[in-house]
C-alpha cells in the first residue's frame, strides 16, 4: 500500500498560494493529520485505509488521498493582501463550489455552494486558513487554476474613488481656466466691459474651486 496523497485540487492550492505570495510564512502549513486529528473524522485524515477517520469515503477509487491544507496566515504580501481578502476573493468566484467544499478562517466558516460567512465554535483558526476540497473524484484529480493574480487587483476603483478622481480632475481644468484668464493677451487687447466681465467670471470659478476644495 502506498503512502497517503495529498489530492491534485489542494496540490494546486498551494501551489496558487506559493506562486501569489511567495514570501508568505509557512510555519502553520499542514495536509495531513497529526495523531489528534486521527482520533476524531477530519478531512485531514486519508480516506482508503482501514482505521482512518476521514471525512468523506465515498470516491469511486481505491487511493489514499487528503483532501485538506491548512496554510499559514501570514502571506506577508508587499501590497498588503491578507489572508481575509484571498478568502473573500474566493467566496465571489462562480466556480468555487466545483474546488471546495468549505474554508474556514478567523472565527467564520463558509461552506458551499453560497460560501456566505457562519459563525465557527470550534477552534478559531487565527494562525491558518483551513480547506477542505469538494468531495468528488473531479475536485480530487483537477488542477484548478485558483486567478490569485487578481487578488487585490487594483484597476477596480471604488464609486468613491472614481467621484473623487473626477472631481479632482474638474478642479484641475477649472484652475487652468482662472490661469488663462489672467495670462491671456486677448484679456489684454479687451475693452473695460469685456475685461471686467471675464475677471467677475474668473472670479466666480475661482471661488467654486475653493469651495470644492473645502
Ligand atoms: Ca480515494
Ligand atoms: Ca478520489
Ligand atoms: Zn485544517
């Protein structure tokens, strides 16, 4: 009999992790079960083998897989990317429900197929994230493709940043106008009416501009 294997769909997981975060710590890393996980029914434990407790048995082979990682919380990303946020990039894919059957982190749990948050009694899981792939043999022998590139992608503005990136921008020609106004040589050539008109009208954007900058 042949050692217990981690499945392809967590292989691949990992590897997603180690590939977006490759500084990431791996001190709470782990697949397979310690001698406390084997005393209880985890999805750490390898189904196929007499004596184990794993969580799911039901695949139509014969070999011993693992179908759980734990990975290290500390992703030690330079643009910030937590853990919090690969979870919650996770929960918005379509396609999550095919890989995973549940993740746990930071005191919620989120199981498929909606992977809406759920308060966790059990252990918190504050030093690792815990997955369990999908209990099927397609989940078991897939390498999934996971995009963690566009994690943190940071071409998605918020409506609040695109607002505040067009007012920024009117604000930016509206001084330009004031600028013109006072520079130009047809200001210059202009008679007393015209000229006072165009300062009473520099005058007025100048104070919007102001007032916006408030
Ligand atoms: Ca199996
Ligand atoms: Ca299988
Ligand atoms: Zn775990």
């Amino acid at each position: 009999m042949t050692g217990p294997v981690l499945t392809a769909g967590m292989a691949s997981l990992r590897d997603a992790f180690d590939r977006r975060f490759p500084n990431r710590s791996k001190v709470s890393d782990g697949w397979i079960g310690d001698n406390a996980h084997r005393k209880t029914r985890s999805s750490h434990n390898p189904d196929d083998t007499p004596g184990e407790l794993p969580e799911w048995d039901g695949d139509a082979d014969r070999r011993r897989e693992v179908r759980a990682l734990d990975v290290t919380a500390d992703l030690r990303d330079p643009h910030g990317v937590t853990m919090q946020d690969t979870i919650d990039f996770l929960r918005e894919q379509h396609w999550l429900s095919a890989a995973i059957e549940y993740m746990i982190y930071d005191r919620f749990i989120y199981i498929q197929p909606d992977f809406l948050p759920i308060p966790f009694d059990g252990d918190p899981h504050l030093e690792h994230a815990h997955f369990t792939g999908r209990f099927s043999d397609a989940a078991d022998a897939r390498y999934f493709a996971w995009h963690f590139e566009q994690i943190g992608d940071d071409d998605v503005l918020t409506s609040e940043q695109i607002t505040a990136a067009a007012a920024a921008g009117v604000q930016s020609l509206l001084w330009q106008a004031v600028h013109a106004i006072r520079h130009d040589d047809a200001y210059e050539q202009a008679d007393e009416n015209t000229q006072r008109a165009w300062r009473n009208t520099r005058d007025l954007i100048a104070e919007v501009v102001r007032e916006g900058m408030k």
